[in-house]
C-alpha cells in the first residue's frame, strides 16, 4: 500500500494538482468514479458487462481506488487497517449460521 501511495502522491505533486485534491472534493469524485463504474453494467447482464467493457470496467475500479487512497491519506486513515477492522465488525453482526 505504501508504494502505491507513494506514487499516486508524487503523480498528483507533479501535476500541482494538491490544493483541489481536499477531503470535499476526493468524497465527489469517487462518487463520479464508482457512477461511471456502474455505468457499464446498465441495461445488461454482469455477463455482458464483463464481456463488453472488462477494459473500462478495470480503469473506473483504479479511478476509484486512486480516488480512495488519497481520501485515506488526506484524513491519515490507515485504509487496510479499517477494513480489517470493518470486517470483524461485519462478522459479529453477520455471523456464520450453523
């Protein structure tokens, strides 16, 4: 996760891109990018989806998760670490039925 943050943070440095890159800002556009996501699977099934646009389906998720990690490291939230925790909260309220 480090290297990947580290080269997102130096892409968007590189770019003088960091002052419109706020907690506001990042929030919106992951909501663009996961519609944008979601935009491929409209009016088919995940088969067709899949099949059709597997490409554009791949770079929307890395928008969205470029997107993600610059919201986690703006708020200097460990993201792994949060999900293993959301996880374990997940677990108590959904626990495996026997």
């Amino acid at each position: 996760m480090k290297e990947i943050m580290k080269k997102i943070i130096e892409f968007r440095d590189e770019r003088g891109w960091a002052e419109y890159h706020n907690e506001k800002d990042l929030a919106i556009s992951i909501s663009l990018e996961a519609n944008e996501l979601l935009e491929n699977f409209q009016w088919k099934n995940s088969e067709e989806a899949v099949d059709g646009s597997l490409q554009n389906i791949k770079e929307e998720m890395a928008d969205v998760f470029i997107y993600l990690l610059q919201l986690a490291d703006k708020l200097k939230i460990d993201l792994e670490e949060e999900a293993f925790k959301k996880m374990e909260k997940n677990a108590l309220k959904y626990p495996v039925k026997k």
